[in-house]
C-alpha cells in the first residue's frame, strides 16, 4: 500500500486573471490553490482547488486526520470517505472544493503508480486528441474582435465569449458583441456565448434569455451558457425546450447529488460541471456517467489552472462525446506553470497525454513565483 503522508497546499496570486465578477478580482487575489499530496513512497500528485488558499488550508486541517495513512492508490475510496465524514459541515463548499483538489491528485498517483494516463484508468481513451476552445471574457466589440483575431492567427478554431458587458446593457450592445465576433473568427470556426448568470445579482430572466437565444441563433452559435441564474431550475427546463441553440450550464454545482435533478428533468443540452470544485476526477466521471444517460453532453468547465485543464484532458479521452475542452486565454496560470506549455496542432486541436498520470510537469520557478514561494516542488 502506498500512503498518503502528507498534504501541502498553496495559492496562486499574482497574475489572477479577470474573470467578468461584478466583484473583480485582482491580480493579487487568491482564487485557485495548489495542492500536492506527498506519499510514503515518494510518489506525488497535483491537484487543483477553485477556492482561496486560506479556506483550502482550513479544510486540510479538518480533513487531516481522515486522510492521514489512507491509501493513496485509492481515489475515489478515499474521496468518498472524506465526503461521507464531512457532509454535514456543509456539501458543497470550501471542504468540498479542496476533495476536489485531492481527488485529483490521488487519481494522478495512481497513474504514475500504474504507469498510465488517468483516461485509460477511467476505463479508456476515445481520443488522442481534443478541441479546446478560447474562453476570453466580451468586452466593446471592436476591441473584442481584434482579440478573437489574434487568437484565430494563434490556432483556435473554437471560441467562447462571455460575462462582461453581455446581458448588462442592452440587446443591441448583445447582439453587436456577437456579430463582430462571428466576422472575426468566420464561419467555419465555433463560437460559444457565456452570459454569466451566476454573477452575484443577476438581473436576467426567461424571457431575456429566450430573445437571446433566438438572436444568437442568427450567428450559429453552438451552446448559449449559463443564461439563468443558478438555481432557476424550472426556468432552465423551459428555456431548453423553446431555446433554438443549445443551453448549457451547471459549473456553481457540486457533487453529483446536486446535478440529479438538473438531468433527470432535462435542464441542459451540455452539463458543465468544474473538477476543481466538484468533487474532482471522481465525481466529475459519475456526472458524465449520469449525463450520457439522460442525452446530456459532458463538457467540462475549465475558468481555473493548467492543473485542471490537464485533469479535463483526461476525462475528454475517457467520455466519446467530449470533444471540447475549455482554455482560459492570457492566464499565467494555464500558460507558465505548465513546464513547455500547451501546442495546439495545425487542426486546432491538442494532444492528450499518453504519460502516467495527468501527464502534467509544472514548472518550479513559475510555481515558486505564483505562490510566494510556499510550494516548491
């Protein structure tokens, strides 16, 4: 047995990438953290938390004597038991998002243990290679436009625009920010919309959304996101009946306890949960599971580190319908901690490690240098 000796936890801060709040962050805020869990026999996984390093260090202390000597070759045992011990503290919230993180890694260790990929763990690899799309936030569209441009020279060839002035001025400001989008990127590429109803106060209802989506329909945009607010269930079920595009969402959920009836009662086309803050590999996989069975697409949302996006690589490879991956654009987080970066080949496309584990490097001095130093590797 391999056995977990220790967890060591870090946040990254000093590059925070705006992310469209109504309350934004900056540079020096502290909204992912690093974890890495340290094993007896030298092994060690990386995992990622969407939570400040503060609330993450505070669960650690209260998961420590849960994970302490647990077998580390055991993912999703060990996640579960962390969740069953700890529920009522509160599902869903900072304990939760850091199991995320420790999921993650543990799935990572027992990859390297084995010698493979974590998509062949989780029963095999569809593909070698995925789509990741562009995710950059919309802004006046003339400037939004040069960006897309620029991205398209890059290699993209799928984009998501969102959050920003979306849905908080007006539909002709909406429908502007799209069109110059479409021109830029063409019309062979994807183009994705994200209004960002989870914002704190969301002012938007059905009926918006449902003017939205037929004007997005004009622009052959593939999925219209998170247009509703979070727990507008019901809405949601309306909206995906009469919506002509797509309608995707469910990244502020957690565990999949609480996607259940957002599938059985058919709230999204595309299902979106986030592996930093879901409950990490393990759950994110029974989510899919849940998702292939009520018609729903598995796509996850990827607005965190290249830890994540290495995780999401992963599971794209083990899920035959998850074709895209999400990639932040211009995030120190995504492009620098990752040793050599990410490529995209001349289809667009990236590939998907074939290495054990996440198949992920990070890169010390980078690390080091978003952390303050606290995590060195």
């Amino acid at each position: 047995m391999v056995k977990i000796r220790k967890i060591r936890a870090a946040g990254l801060k000093g590059a925070t990438p705006m992310g469209g709040w109504s309350s934004e962050p900056q540079p020096e805020d502290c909204i992912h953290t690093l974890v890495v869990v340290f094993t007896d026999e030298g092994l060690t996984g990386v995992g990622s938390v969407f939570t400040n390093s503060d609330l993450v260090h505070a669960a650690l202390a209260v998961l420590e004597p849960l994970y302490r000597e647990e077998n580390a070759l055991e993912p999703e045992r060990v996640s579960e038991k962390l969740h069953q011990n700890t529920f009522w503290l509160g599902r869903g919230g900072s304990i939760t998002h850091t199991i995320s993180g420790i999921d993650v890694a543990l799935w990572d260790i027992l990859g390297k243990a084995t010698g493979q990929p974590v998509g062949r763990l989780l029963g095999g690899r569809y593909r070698d290679k995925v789509k990741p799309y562009a995710s950059l936030l919309a802004r006046a569209p003339e400037i939004l436009a040069e960006h897309l441009s620029e991205l398209s020279r890059q290699g993209f060839q799928a984009f998501k625009i969102g959050w920003g002035p979306l849905g908080r001025v007006s539909h002709d400001m909406d429908e502007a920010i799209v069109a110059k989008a479409r021109d830029a990127i063409g019309s062979n590429s994807l183009l994705m919309v994200d209004a960002g109803g989870s914002d704190a106060f969301w002012q938007n209802g059905y009926k918006w959304a449902l003017r939205t989506a037929r004007m997005l329909q004009d622009y052959e945009v593939a999925w219209f996101e998170e247009p509703l607010r979070p727990d507008a269930i019901d809405d949601y079920v309306l909206l995906r009946r009469n919506a002509p595009v797509p309608i995707s969402g469910g990244e502020v959920l957690t565990r999949r306890q609480s996607f259940d009836a957002w599938l059985r009662k058919g709230a999204f086309d595309i299902v979106q949960p986030d592996v930093t803050k879901v409950g990490g590999i393990s759950e994110s996989r029974r989510i899919a599971w849940m998702a292939q069975e009520n018609g729903i697409r598995y796509i996850p949302h990827g607005w965190n580190t290249a830890v994540g996006l290495a995780a999401d690589l992963q599971l794209a490879s083990a899920f035959s319908d998850t074709d895209l991956v999400e990639y932040i654009t211009g995030s120190p987080y995504i492009d620098e901690i990752a040793a050599g970066g990410w490529r995209l080949d001349e289809d667009g496309l990236i590939e998907i490690p074939n290495t054990p584990g996440l198949g992920l490097t990070l890169d010390r001095d980078a690390v080091a240098k978003y952390t303050d130093g606290e995590l060195r590797l």
